[in-house]
C-alpha cells in the first residue's frame, strides 16, 4: 500500500515527471513502523528539497528495490520523457555496473532484462555504452568507508546537475533522477542512509517495508527534516497466497507487479532480444513463480561479475553445459575461465601507472605501501581502472590517489610480468575510454572462483586463506557460502 498524494503535494508539472500513478494508492494505508534508532547521523539535514524531479527508493534486503526501480524507470520512460538519470548508490548489487562502483547512468531505452544482461561494458552494451559519471569503491557495503560513499554519491550529483543545466536549462522535469540505494537500514546503516538523503534532496521518498521487524524502519524524522519532501510507504509482498489477493484489489489497478529477483534471473540467456525497446508495453500483473527460492547475493555478484569479463549477456548463449540457478553458476568443465584465458589482454607498463591498494583493505591497512606485497594482492584480482590528475609522487612509484576515483570500468589482472614490468590486463571497456586511465586500484572485490582454473584443470590449485591474504594467484581470503548444501542435507 502507497500514500495516497493529494492535489498539493504534486503539482500538474509533477504528475507528468511522476507518470500519475506512479506511486498512487489508497488513502487509508497503514504506515506504521518501529521506531528508528537514536544515532547521531553522518551529516546535519538543513537544506530545502528544492528539487521536484528526484525519487529515492530505499528499503531493507530482498524488498523489491531493484524490481520497483526498473518497472519506474520504465513507466517514466513509457510517458513523455526521453531519458531518465540512474543514479546507483548500491554497490553490492547495483543495476547498471558491476560491483564496487557508484554510478550516473543516462537511460533511454526500457530495462527489460536482469541487471547483469543490461550493464555498461563498453561497446556491448544494450542500454548505455558508458555512465556519465563513475567512481571507483571497490568494496560490496557501505560500511567498509561511509565517508567516502557519500562523498562520491555527491559528486555524482554534481555531475546530474551539470547535465540538466547544460542540456534541459536547468529544468530537472525534464530528465528525472531515480535514485537506487542498498539494503543496510539498521544501526549504522541508518545513518549512512540519513546522510545520503541529506545530500540527495529528494523530492519523493519510497521506502518499502518488509513482513518482518528486521526489513522495518522509521524514516519519519529524516524526511521531517527535509523541507518539502514526501515519503510514501509501500508494503512488499512475497509468494503467498495474500499477495495474489492484494494483485486484483481496485488500489493496485495500474501498477505493474513484477517477479522476484530469483524468477528473473532463472536462466542466464535473457528475455528475447527481437523485442521491440523503442516503446513499453502496457504494464501487465505477471504471477510469481510457486515456490521459487531466493538466489544468494554472492552468487548474483558471481553472475555479474562473469558476464562483465566476458563481454556481454550474449557469451552465454554459447556456453551449453553453464547453467545458472539458485546454487550459483555451474560450470563442470570450466567454459569459463577458459574463455578468460583464451582472451587477449591489455599489455600495461608498470611505469605508466601508478597502483594502490583501496582505503579499507587489508592489504592497505597491515602493510601500507609495501610494493611487492601490493602487486602480490594484484595479481589475479579486480581493479578499478581509473583516471586521476596530478598526484604527489612518493617512494616507489606509488602516489596518494585522492578520495573519490573517478573510474572508466573494471579490469581483471591476469597476470604481473615483473621482469618485463608489466600488467595484462583483461576488461571489456572500448579503448577510447581506455585512454584516460592512468591508475590501477585494488579493493575488496573478489574474483569469482568459476573464473578460475580448478581441481584436475588447474596446473596450479588456487586455495583460499582463513586468516588474510593468501599467497600465489587466485589467493583471497574466504568468504561463507552458506547457501551451499551439506553432504548429509543435499538429498533431503
């Protein structure tokens, strides 16, 4: 259920933005949650909310965010406007990138397929060939360093402003800004969350609720202290025979209801490409598959990040024996780290590249800027590619990189020739973009292990490390898979 918006609260301009019914319900619902818990907040809330043209949507994990994200950003698209500004402030499992990157994406073609189908990499790309803004986290949460997410989402900002200034005169209603925000809502996530508000200004505010006390919380005295901004509560619901009930009531009339993200990813090829993009459909209820189980973050990031490295949605069409589901990717035979193998990278020279360690990783943290022990943590992992100005040189040919890296793309370091000092380096982004990129940067992402060689196939066996970083290629520290049967379970 969504608050009803009275004729005061949208003006005529701003029913056009919002598609009418866009966020539309029932008068009487039912907007109580728990309350909020008292931390002091990142950043003091002062400002207006003078903008009309920017919608946030927030809420717990497994709430439907990104399915509420990508039927809005269609409606608005199947209305009068030609394009619509995503910003992605979801670093675990953002829409328009793969993981670890805060993103401004100009969409103008609807969103019609799972996330991993529709990322911008490059000249494959079927949305966007390149975000109009991107920087460089290199973490999957918000928590490893608050300060700089929120710094690089305002940044971010700057750039939406520039654009609208610079194409629409300054007039927002006319390129809409859809905000994307990750599932952390508790403790100090709460915070981060008040902040990111803080910077955004929203006009219009969707947080979706849970079934459960854990996926709840109060956004009352945030959105209170933003002047002009309305906060609208949608109930989320799941499998259950309730949900199917709440589909043919006359409030939801006009709202398209999607499939779980675990229908939408059944299977790696996606919808029909024959499709015609150039307008949208008229929404439809579409049923949610019975009993479908829920496909584990660490795994959708595997898929992610796969299919960026290989190119686009389309490799997997030639992969017969991959299938995707909710145990993960299930490659027997290897297809894909043979593919990566069999790529032609990038030859790099160390020397024209400066290389770090992201602030926040242990590598950074225990052993500074030791250069040997920092390109033993490159080797074989994901990098952000990014572009940087002049830098202060230190010792070793490492620099102190400023906060927020302004990033073309990702890239997979396949291996380090130190005696030749070089990187070869595997991305799928175009080599006009290629051209700016002037500093390599390690974080916290790790490298799928279907992306590499194993059991009988692997001439040297990767391990993991329980303690930190292990040593040889491929070496990360381990990370649970709980999702992962037993032996004594998985006949159960």
């Amino acid at each position: 259920r969504v608050d009803h918006l009275s004729d005061g609260d949208v003006t005529d301009n701003e029913k056009n933005v919002y598609g009418g019914d866009l966020i539309e319900g029932d008068d009487d619902g039912d907007n109580s949650q728990v309350e909020a818990e008292s931390n002091d907040q990142l950043l003091p809330h002062s400002k207006p909310a003078t903008s009309k043209a920017r919608i946030a949507i927030c809420g717990a994990k497994s709430v439907g965010k990104s399915t509420y994200l990508r039927f809005a950003v269609n409606r608005l698209l199947s209305q009068t406007h030609k394009a619509v500004a995503l910003l992605d402030c979801d670093v675990g499992q953002p829409e328009m990138s793969p993981p670890g990157m805060l993103t401004l994406t100009i969409v103008q073609t609807p969103l019609l397929h799972p996330p991993h189908a529709h990322m911008v990499m490059g000249p494959n790309s079927i949305i966007s060939k390149q975000h109009a803004g991107a920087y460089y986290y290199g973490h999957i949460s918000s928590k490893c360093d608050p300060t700089l997410y929120v710094q690089s989402i305002s940044r971010l900002l700057e750039t939406y402003d520039k654009i609208v200034d610079e194409k629409y005169g300054g007039d927002e209603c006319q390129l809409p800004l859809l905000v994307n925000t990750d599932g952390w809502v508790k403790g100090m996530g709460f915070q981060v969350l008040s902040a990111l508000m803080d910077v955004l200004q929203p006009r219009h505010v969707i947080q979706l609720i849970g079934e459960n006390r854990s996926k709840m919380f109060d956004m009352t005295d945030v959105m209170n202290s933003i002047q002009g901004s309305k906060l609208h509560v949608v109930h989320s619901y799941n499998n259950s025979s309730t949900a199917s009930s709440l589909l043919q009531t006359d409030e939801m009339k006009g709202t398209a209801t999607v499939p779980s993200r675990s229908a939408s990813v059944a299977s790696l090829v996606s919808y029909d490409e024959n499709i015609d993009t150039a307008t949208v459909p008229t929404p439809v209820t579409l049923p949610t598959p019975t009993g479908a189980a829920s496909i584990p973050s660490l795994a959708l990031r595997s898929l992610r990040l796969c299919t960026y490295f290989l190119g686009g949605n389309s490799i997997w069409e030639a992969f017969d024996d991959v299938n995707f589901g909710c145990m993960g990717i299930y490659d027997p035979h290897c297809r894909i780290s043979y593919a990566l193998a069999s790529a032609r990278p990038y030859a790099v020279p160390m020397d024209a590249m400066n290389y770090k360690m992201m602030r926040g990783c242990s590598v950074s943290r225990d052993f500074g800027n030791n250069d040997d022990i920092i390109l033993d943590a490159l080797n074989g992992a994901i990098v952000g590619l990014c572009c940087c100005g002049k830098e202060k040189e230190v010792a070793n040919n490492m620099a102190v990189i400023e906060p927020c890296l302004s990033c073309v793309g990702l890239g997979l370091i396949r291996s380090i020739d130190r005696a030749r000092r070089l990187f070869y380096i595997i991305t799928p982004v175009s080599v006009k973009d290629l051209n700016g990129v002037n500093t390599l940067v390690g974080g916290n992402l790790q490298l799928p292990l279907e992306c590499l060689y194993r059991g009988v196939q692997s001439e040297s066996l990767p391990y993991l490390s329980c303690d930190g970083l292990s040593v040889g290629l491929g070496g990360d520290v381990m990370k649970s898979k709980n999702y992962l049967l037993r032996k004594t379970t998985s006949n159960i």
